[in-house]
C-alpha cells in the first residue's frame, strides 16, 4: 500500500501504475475508435509490462536495503573496521536522506568506508547488483511510457470528439509516469560504480528523453486544437 508508512511501494512503482493506467486508456480509446488493432495490442501488452514493473521496482529497492544490511566484508576472515560516511540515501523514488535518517519507518543502510586491505567484495557486489536492477526497472518503464505516447499521437487523428479528453488523460499519465522513471534512474545511477554501464544509460537517457519531449509535445498540439 503506497500510504503506509514501509519504504515500498514507492515512486517507483506508482511511476509504472501511472503509465499503466495511460496504456489502459489508450487501449479504451483505441478499442472504441478502431475495433480490433494493432494499437490496442500494444497498449495491452503496455498495460502488462507496467503492471509487472510497478512489482519489479519495489523488489529492486526491497533488494537494496537487503545487500546493504548484510555483514560488513571481510579479510582473512575477519570483519573489516568499518566508518560511516555521510552520503545521500540511495532511495528509489527520488528522495534524498541523510545517512543517519530513516526511510519509512527503515533505518537507513549506511554508506561505508572500509580501512585495511582488499575484502571479498560479496557485500559490496550485492549493493552493486541490487542497484543495476533499480536502474534497469525505470529505465525500461520510461521505454514504455515513451511507446505509449508514440501509439497515442497514432490515435489522436482517428479518435472520436468525445474520446479525446480521454486520450489527453492517457498522453498526461503517460508522460508523468515517463518522468517518475527518468528520476529514480537519476537518484539510483549515481551508487554504480561500472563506468561504462553509467556512461551507456545517460546516452540512452539523453535519447529517450528528447523522444518523448517531441511526440508529448506533438501530442499536445493536436489534443489542444480540439479542446
């Protein structure tokens, strides 16, 4: 439930419900403008794919506080001397914390900073593997919720007078929910440390988002001609 006072679901998931919730109009819209199509085939599967990704982004951040609550690594074994050190929460919906804060009611997984030579790395791996998926998660919903204001700008032109106040609601949700992913990749990228990775999805970023400010904004155009 996103009002209780848990750190999941968050922005996340409610990003991927809000882009869900655009495919499911768009779908509405094209099923009573088109009959069957292949528009309404791809805001079906649209409507799937955030549904699943809504669950898969409060997994990735469940999957972060669970790496960074595992023991500290250690050498030959034994535990490594470990210091705080004062960073921002890695939080996956866009909120910034201190280290000494907590998220939901959750006391915060402290960054740390390790003293003495090389460790095994498994903690540290695991961090690094959970906050590749809260990256991947948004990333890919801002791929749909791009997908979904393309298959809009498609419809707009064929839709009925009196559907197209639900098609805007459809384009509006969908670009809200394209800009919630875009900031939990902006709030998780950050803790990565493969160079190549970060450098791969700021270019892919960049690109998306210079998409959807075109179709959202040709989509608008068209929507407000009639409204």
């Amino acid at each position: 439930m996103v009002g209780a006072a848990t750190a999941t679901p968050g922005g996340g998931s409610v990003s991927a419900i809000g882009s869900a919730l655009g495919a499911a109009l768009g779908m509405m819209v094209s099923g009573l403008t088109l009959k069957k199509s292949a528009l309404s085939k791809q805001f079906r599967h649209n409507y799937q794919q955030m549904l699943g990704l809504a669950e898969a982004d409060s997994e990735a951040y469940e999957e972060v506080l669970r790496a960074y609550r595992l023991p500290p690594d250690v050498t030959s074994g034994r535990e490594k001397l470990i210091r705080p050190v004062r960073s921002p929460s890695p939080r996956g919906d866009g909120v910034l914390m201190s280290p000494d804060a907590t998220i939901r009611g959750t006391p915060h997984p402290k960054a740390s900073e390790s003293i003495g030579a090389t460790s095994n790395g498994v903690r540290t791996a695991k961090i690094q593997a959970a906050f590749l998926k809260a990256v991947k998660v948004p990333l890919n919903g801002m791929l749909i919720s791009l997908q979904n204001i393309m298959s809009l700008n498609m419809l707009v032109d064929k839709v009925r007078p009196n559907l197209m106040s639900d098609l805007a609601v459809a384009v509006l949700f969908s670009y809200a929910a394209f800009q919630g992913c875009l900031m939990n990749v902006r709030i998780n990228l950050p803790y990565i440390k493969d160079k190549s990775f970060k450098r791969q999805v700021n270019k892919s970023v960049m690109s998306l988002n210079r998409k959807m400010n075109k179709f959202y904004q040709k989509a608008q155009t068209k929507i407000h001609k009639i409204l």
